[in-house]
C-alpha cells in the first residue's frame, strides 16, 4: 500500500488513526494558478471568452473579461472586493461584492446578467451587486466536500499577485 493508498482510506473514514491533530496553514494561490484554473474551467463556454484575474493587496480583485463574439470585443474590467468571510460549518459561503464606478453601472446592467448565467454551481448573484460562493457546494462539484469537515476556519484574503487561505484544520475524536 503506497502513502497516497494510507492517506485516502484515512481520509475516507475521518482521519481515526490522527484524532486530535490540528493544523494551521497560509496558502497563497497564484494569480496565475487562478487564471489556469479559470481558463479550463471556460474551455467551452460560448458567452465569455476569456476571463483573466489580477489580484491586488486590500482583499480586492479585479476580473478582466472578454465576451464571446467578435474578436475586436475589448475586455470588460470587473472589480470585486471581499466583503463577508465563511463561518464554519453552518455558513460556508463567501461573499464579494462588485465595485463599479458610476459610469460602468449602465453597462453592468446589461453585461451582469450575461456573466451571471453563466455563473459555475455554487455560485451566485444576490441583489445585482454581490458574489455568493458557496464552498461546501463548488467542492462537493469536486467530490471534495468531506474536506470541509475539518476545516475549523477559513479566511480567504488577498495581496498583490495571490489570493490567500488562512486555514485551521482539526481531526476530531472518533
């Protein structure tokens, strides 16, 4: 049996043999692992393009889309900030919120709902101007949402160039 064999059984059946372990952990994920990710995951949408993420320090992020169509179609910037953190286990969900200036909002009328119906499971629009990501969901799309049983804390944060995890992980007592 390889250590990856030993890992997910352990997994499988809550971790028993490492009950009362607690971690914590820093993860910074690349602005260019999120575009990796991001570019896949619109492999065969029709409706956008391209959809390309610069991260910037102060919990905000800025979305540069490129609609579906006709080539010459420039990029539509999006910025969003992180208003609102997940509360572990009852409210896995993260919420950001859109910043438009006053001269976008007339066409973030017209483009929102174009990009909100082609929004991934787990993610949502609530009142035209916020992102609802429901993390228990966008795992389970994974076969990941066991995961989540651990998870204690999660803080998600940005800087310049990398979205940042903040994690507490605990095994508990079988």
């Amino acid at each position: 049996m390889t250590f990856s064999d030993l890992l997910q059984q352990q997994q499988s059946e809550g971790f028993p043999d490492l009950a009362g372990a607690e971690a914590t952990a820093t993860i910074p994920i690349s602005e260019r692992l999120v575009n990796d990710l991001l570019s896949q995951s619109l492999a065969n949408n029709s409706r956008v393009r391209e959809v390309r993420v610069t991260v910037e320090d102060g919990n905000r992020l800025t979305l540069h889309i490129k609609p579906g169509g006709p080539s010459f179609l420039p990029s539509i910037p999006v910025t969003l900030a992180i208003e609102d953190q997940p509360a572990l286990p009852d409210r896995p969900t993260l919420a950001l919120r859109l910043v438009i200036a006053a001269a976008l909002a007339a066409m973030a009328g017209t483009f929102v709902p174009m990009v909100t119906s082609q929004l991934p499971p787990g993610v949502s629009m609530e009142g035209g101007d916020r992102i609802l990501i429901d993390i228990r969901r966008m795992l389970a799309e994974q076969k990941a949402e066991r995961w989540l049983d651990f998870i204690t804390d999660l803080r998600v944060t940005t800087r310049a160039g990398a979205i940042v995890l903040d994690v507490r992980a605990k095994v508990g007592p079988k």
